[in-house]
C-alpha cells in the first residue's frame, strides 16, 4: 500500500502512536479508504452510537439514534496521510481497516475537512458511501439495537473490562436480557 488514511478530529497530531484498542493488540489503524477514515473523525461511542460495515467493499453507516450523526459529525475534522509500507490487513480486522505494529508513525499530510457530515454527504451523493438516517436501516439490523447485546458479551469475555458497563451506560434497557444471556451461558458476571 502507498499512502493510508487516518481520520480524527486532532488538528495538531504531530505522530500518531501506537494503542490498544478492541483487537487487544498493540498498534496503529488506518485505512485505504477516506470515506472510512471521514467516518473515524467523529467517533463517539463507537458503534454504541452508529454501525459501520462494508457492503461489496463501500462504507455503510448506520445511525443508531436520532440525532446522533450530527452530535458526530456537524464539525471539523483532519485526514492524516501516512506512509502505507507498513500497514496490512489480517484475517481479524474489520474488512476496510488496515493497521502497523509500528509504535509510531509521523504523518505525511495533513488535509483540513470544515464540516465531516457535509464531505459525508457528498460522498454520499457520489455513491461512495450508503447512510442509513434514524429510524431507517438495513433489514439485518433491529431497531432496538440490540445487536450490540451478543458483540459487548464477547468483548467482555475477551477481557475488555468494563464493555457491558459502557453498553449498559447507553442501552440501560438491555440489563435484563443481557443477565438472561450471561445466566444462560453458565457466567457468572455481575451486572452493576
């Protein structure tokens, strides 16, 4: 890969470092796509707020929430260009992300977007990118959101301490089916 992408909503990253994040691994993500790294600038609470998957390898976002696309992405945000000699791809990465297990990495270019969901829009228009608006969504995806249920469970259980108390923080109305879950699986969390 010649140059990879990196979106955030930092004007003066000076080096990008490696950190863990849901992989457990320490390293850098990036990405070949800049309508994927545009949806990084404004992330929130991640997939607690929206859901982004790759159909046929374009982005598609999902809002979870009323309102929560323009609480992300209704300010600025900057597109790191780095040097993509290092990163790749593995089996265990979402399809559209790439990462380093460099521990640091100094930009090549730094390029200013004034408005995210604007260049979002955009990219929409030109049929880079398929944007699901609250309540609309794909026929796969429950209104409840309660498909964060089983992925936040798994989380925990791969000792990311704290996922169901960051989902529970959001969803409060998931306690008792993910207790029915972690019952039935024979775990023994305590849901506080």
């Amino acid at each position: 890969m010649n140059i990879v992408y990196h979106g955030s909503s930092n004007s003066n990253i000076k080096e990008i470092v490696a950190h863990k994040s849901t992989h457990q691994k320490e390293c850098i993500y990036a990405t070949d796509n800049k309508v994927v790294a545009l949806l990084f600038m404004g992330r929130g609470n991640g997939d607690l707020d929206t859901r982004i998957s790759n159909i046929n390898g374009k982005p598609e976002l999902v809002e979870r929430r009323e309102g929560v696309l323009k609480k992300l992405y209704d300010k600025e945000g900057y597109l790191y260009e780095l040097d993509g000699s290092s990163f790749r791809h593995y089996d265990y990465l979402w399809s559209l992300e790439v990462i380093s297990f460099e521990k640091s990495i100094i930009p090549l270019r730094k390029i200013f977007y004034p408005n995210i969901l604007d260049a979002l829009k955009e990219e929409e228009q030109k049929g880079n990118i398929i944007i699901y608006r609250y309540p609309n969504r794909p026929e796969n995806m429950p209104l409840d959101n309660s498909d964060l249920i089983d992925k936040y469970i798994n989380f925990e259980n791969q000792g990311i301490v704290g996922a169901i108390d960051k989902l529970l923080q959001i969803y409060p109305e998931f306690v008792s089916l993910i207790q029915d879950k972690l019952e039935k699986n024979s775990e023994t969390k305590v849901i506080k």
